[in-house]
C-alpha cells in the first residue's frame, strides 16, 4: 500500500485501459470475500444494472483494487446485517465510434458507520477515525486514501453517506467509460453464474436515508444474490462426508467409487458455482478414466 500511494503521488502511477467484463471482476471479488463473509454470518447482495454493457474500457486492476478496498472495508466494519454492491450505467452515448457511459458503484453496509466529522479524514493517508478501537480492527489506514487517488486518476469522484451505528455507502461515479456491446472473449467459462432477475424488497442498508430512493431506482437492476447458508452447507459437505470418504479410497483406491465421489464433486462445484472445486472434480474424472 505504502509503494502504491508514493507512486501515485510522484505522479508514477500508470494506467492501462483495456475491454473487459464487469461480471468477471464481481464474480471474482465474491470469491475473495465468500469465507469472511460467511464467517461472519452477512449477506452480500450484488445488483447489476440490467443494460449493462458487455464491456467496458477501463484499467481492470485499479478498479480491482478499488473495489477490493471498498468491499473489504464494509465486510470489515459489519457484524450484523448485509453488504451490498450496486453497479449502474447511466446516460448512455451511443455514437458509433467510442460510445460512452457513467458507471456509478455503490458499496453500502449495514456496520458501524461513520461520524460526520471523520468523514473528511479518513481518505487521508494514515487516519482511521479516533473512536475506533484499533486492536479490533487492525489497519494502516491507507485503504481509502489510495482508493480516493485511484477514482481521482481515472477522472471519478467518491463521496460518503453514513449513520454511526447502521452503516455507511461508499458512492464512486466514473462520468465518461467507454464500452462495447461485443465480447472481445467470447468463451465464457463455464461456471460463471448465472444472474437472476429478481425484484429486491426486503434488502437494502437498514435505516439509511435514501433507502426508499435507492429501491425505486433499483428495481431495474439485474440481481444476483449470494446466500451465505449455501456456503456453510458447501463446507460441511466438504468436512465431514467427503473427508471420510476421501479416507478411505486413499488406503484401497477403488477407482469406480472415486469416479462417483469425483462427480459428486463436479456437482457441488456447479451447483454453487464455484469454478475451482468444479475444475478439481474434472481432473479427479479425468485421471481415473485415463
Ligand atoms: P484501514 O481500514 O486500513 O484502517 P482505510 O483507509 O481503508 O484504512 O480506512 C480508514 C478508516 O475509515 C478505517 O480505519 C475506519 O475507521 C473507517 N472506515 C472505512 N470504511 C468503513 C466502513 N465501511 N465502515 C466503517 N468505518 C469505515
């Protein structure tokens, strides 16, 4: 963090602006947060914009870290409730050669919130906001600082909403991205999930302000929900059935008993999506057959 921050402000930083796909960098930041989250007993909701574009240009590893920084913060502070990562395009320019378009991102939390007179200092290098006990939660308080240079870099903005006690939305909004309707990588992975539909009522950061607001205009977001009880049953599965199993084949490897624990893991890995478990149970196929 700390090399990062003296390269931003050396003015070293470079940026590389290339085609991809949102919908990768959310599956992937679910995956770095999946265990903490399901740890922790949250939800974690993710609502993409239903017209999003196929691609957007923009520099994927510092929105990556952005984003990371954000969503790390907002599973850090939060102990009860859920998280959720709101991702909107909006007036959208569809000229032919470079069409462009506002990405806004929102990364509400139901946690511990903010006072308003910290709201300044906390983007700055080094600050954490005083009344924290910075045993529980450990830091160097230079997550948000780089976050803010970072948006700033890319020609965005990041502002703050906050309530002590109910949680806080980190709000960034990049006004001009390019995008692209095409997918320059067309072989989608097979285990990316799929989005569904689905009117969100009862969600929402709890008692923030805009809430009522944020709904209405959200009902035309696409929503992809992650539920945290899934997960502690995927990792039980895993713990006590498939552990004992495994124990025993290790000794005698019957091959026609592994070939149907090797399928009962390429289910589970489909079933919650989850692309490394499926790819195991692939391999794990593939070898016995061979
Ligand atoms: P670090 O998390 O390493 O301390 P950051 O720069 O990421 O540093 O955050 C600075 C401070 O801002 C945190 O120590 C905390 O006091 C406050 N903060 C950041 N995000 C949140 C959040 N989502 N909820 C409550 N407090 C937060």
């Amino acid at each position: 963090d700390l090399l990062d921050l003296s390269k931003i402000e050396a003015g070293k930083m470079t940026l590389h602006y290339t085609f991809f796909d949102i919908r990768r960098l959310l599956d992937e930041i679910r995956n770095v947060f999946s265990l903490r989250v399901t740890i922790k007993g949250i939800g974690y909701i993710e609502k993409l914009d239903k017209q999003f574009p196929a691609e957007i240009k923009f520099d994927e590893v510092r929105l990556r870290q952005i984003l990371i920084n954000l969503v790390g913060n907002a599973v850090k502070f939060t102990h009860h409730g859920e998280i959720n990562i709101v991702v909107k395009c909006s007036n959208m320019v569809d000229n032919k050669e470079n069409p462009s378009m506002r990405l806004e991102i929102l990364v509400k939390d139901t946690g511990i919130g903010i006072p308003e007179s910290s709201f300044r200092l906390i983007f700055e290098s080094f600050r954490q906001h005083s009344q924290l006990d910075s045993r529980k939660y450990e830091g160097t308080g230079l997550g948000l600082a780089i976050t803010k240079r970072l948006v700033e870099a890319m020609k965005g903005n990041i502002s703050l909403k906050s309530n002590v006690g109910r949680g806080s939305t980190f709000k960034v909004v990049f006004p001009h991205v390019e995008y692209s309707e095409v997918n320059s990588n067309a072989i989608t992975s097979p285990y990316m999930p799929e989005f569904k539909t689905e009117r969100d009522n009862k969600t929402g950061a709890e008692g923030l302000n805009d809430r009522n607001h944020i709904n209405a205009a959200e009902e035309k977001l696409d929503v992809h929900i992650f539920r945290n009880s899934d997960f502690s049953h995927l990792i039980r599965c895993f713990e006590t059935e498939l552990t004992d199993q495994w124990k025993l084949f290790e000794k005698k490897q019957p091959l026609r008993e592994i070939q149907s624990f090797a399928q009962e893991i390429i289910n589970q890995g489909k079933s919650f999506k989850i692309g490394f478990i499926q790819q195991y149970g692939e391999q794990l196929l593939a070898t016995i057959e061979n």
